[in-house]
C-alpha cells in the first residue's frame, strides 16, 4: 500500500475512533479528521527522531555483526 494511503487510512481510523470517543456527534467530521491529522502527524515525527537517535546510539566497540571472534573472551592470566 502506497505510503500516502496508508497514512489516510491511518487518519480515518482515528478520526473515527475520536468522533466514537465524543459520542458520535453529527457535523464534527473536519474537527475530528483534522485533529487525528495532527495526532498522526506527531507520531510520525516522533517515530522519525527515535530512528535517528537509535542510529546515533551504536555502540562504537561493538564488533560489526559480520565480523568473526576468535579466541576464549573469559581466558584468565
């Protein structure tokens, strides 16, 4: 599914479930789509900054996952 309609049906979704969480009011519906925009829009600019972060946060002595170990890590001296 296109990201633009997934992101729609997203919207509807919400839109539907505040417009229920209101008690089905008749003549709400652009208050209630523009507030689930929003609300998606939020989250996905959230979503965006934790992706970045985690990016940021790789711990730098840690072995790439292709690299191999070799040798016994708990040898004592």
């Amino acid at each position: 599914m296109p990201i633009a309609r997934e992101l729609e049906q997203r919207i509807r979704e919400r839109a539907y479930f505040l417009w229920q969480q209101e008690g089905c009011p008749p003549g709400l519906e652009a208050r209630h789509w523009e507030q689930a925009r929003r609300i998606e829009a939020e989250h996905d600019e959230r979503e965006a900054r934790i992706d970045i972060e985690e990016e940021d946060s790789f711990p730098a002595s840690d072995p790439p996952s292709h690299s191999v170990v070799v040798g016994d890590r708990r040898r004592s001296i």
